[in-house]
C-alpha cells in the first residue's frame, strides 16, 4: 500500500459547533507532509483522529488500511505502538533524566532486556546529538535541547509514522534550523513517514514534500512545495505571504460590535 494514512469526507463536531467538515487528504510512505492553517481551522482535531482519540460523525481515517475508529482498545493500542508523536511542548517527564525518558516507551511497551534498552536510547540521542546528555533533567536541558530529546523518544520505538505538532515553535533560528534538518534526515535514514503540523513556513518549505492547507475545517489547497509558492489560490497567498487582509480572516464570526456595545443615547 502506498499511502499510510488515507482521511475520507471526515466530518467531525464538538457539540454543534462543526470543526472538520468533509477533510479529504493522503499521507504516503516514506514522505514527509505538511500540514499548515491557521490556528482554530481543525489541525489539531484532525490529528486527534488519527490515533483514534476522536471518533468522526462522518467518515473514515484509514491508517495501513486499517479504519482507526472501528478498531477495538486492543488493536487501537498496537496502532498506536506504530505511531509516535513530538509534541508542541515537547511533553517530556520534568521528575526524569533524559535516557528514563526514552526508556520509558520500550519498558512499557517492549519486554526488551535492560542492556538493549540502554543501547537503543543511546543510538536515539545519538542521532539527535545527544547522547552524553542522557543523565540530564528535562530543566536542565535549553530549549533546543528539549526539542531534540522530544524527537529522540518520538522515534525510539522504530514507529512508521512520526507526527510533529508545532515543533519550530519558539525556537531560535539556529535551533529551528537543526530540527527541521533531523526531521528530514531521520525520515529518510529510518524509512519513516512524517506529519509536520505548523505555522513555520521558512523552514518547513525547505524540507517538506507536499503541503495541504486547511481553513474552516477543509482543505482549501494542497499540492508541491513549488506548486503552493507559485500559487494564485489567495488562501495560499495571504498564508505564504503573511497579509492581514483576505479570505482567512482576523475576527471570529460575529454580529457588528456595534450590536453588543451598550452606547449611551446621545
């Protein structure tokens, strides 16, 4: 199968507020994808389904064609055992070194001996650079340096898929520079697929492979990293060129404030 992940007509609501509204996209293997919005538009949400958080109203996540919301608790967690997952705070154990941080996945889930665990942690951090800082505490770590731990465990389990939720977010250019490269690397040295949710354009352009971009709960453009440069869509213009006026909107839908001030008679 070529596609590790296949989203069809997702429909999905909190309450009667509707979030995804008929989402269609295909992740394949061994790519990396970008996934950009603006905040509130249901990446997050989208994400949600592909682990099997949330179950759709409508529609289907397909993931090794496998459908995400049909599967029983056991064989959701043997999906998941294939996924792993940087989180936009990186997510770390504050009371834990660096190396029980990696540890952690494969003593939970693995009946892996001790001395293989300490060589697959310190091949991780290895490849993220990190190896002599396994003893460390995550408050000892820069900001970086957390970053890359957090990349070092989403990927100690050997998953297919690795998703990255905002991992440029407030970094300096240097450090945002070094992880974009470890994205790409790993995806490429350890056969992955990845999933790159973010805002950051500079960076994530350079290393993605295709590009989906949502609004309201669709996706409104989607294509190569030159087709989406090059494009005329003007949800895709405003959001490459950061222009304050166009389709995406600054307000969240509202009356006229004029109609919820309390003016005074003149």
């Amino acid at each position: 199968m070529d596609n590790l992940i296949e989203v069809n007509d997702l429909h999905f609501s909190y309450g009667p507020h509707k979030v995804l509204k008929g989402i269609n996209l295909t992740i394949p293997r061994g790519k990396v994808v970008g996934i950009m919005g603006t905040s509130g538009c249901g990446k997050s949400t989208l994400l949600h389904h592909f682990g099997g958080q949330l179950h759709p109203s409508q529609g289907s996540v397909k993931f090794m064609g496998q459908t995400v919301h049909q599967l029983g608790l056991d064989e959701l967690y043997k999906m998941r055992l294939k996924m792993g997952m940087m989180f936009q705070v990186s997510g770390l154990f504050t009371d834990l070194s660096v190396f029980d941080n990696l540890a952690f996945p494969l003593r939970e889930h693995t009946d892996l001996p001790e001395e293989i665990i300490y060589d697959l942690v310190l091949m991780k951090l290895h490849a993220v650079g990190l190896h002599n800082a396994r003893n460390l505490k995550p408050s000892e770590l820069s900001g970086g340096m957390e970053r890359r731990v957090a990349l070092a465990r989403a990927i100690v389990t050997d998953p297919g898929l690795v998703v990255y939720d905002e991992p440029f977010a407030g970094l300096d250019p240097i450090s945002l520079g070094t992880i974009a490269n470890l994205i790409r690397k790993l995806n490429d040295a350890l056969g992955l697929t990845s999933v790159v949710v973010t805002y950051d354009l500079s960076e994530s352009l350079k290393i993605v492979d295709y590009l989906y971009f949502m609004h309201e709960g669709v996706v409104v453009a989607q294509g190569n990293v030159e087709e989406m440069i090059n494009s005329d869509n003007p949800f895709v213009h405003q959001f490459l060129h950061g222009e304050p006026d166009g389709p995406i909107a600054f307000q969240y839908p509202s009356n006229p404030i004029s109609d919820d001030l309390n003016l005074a008679p003149a």
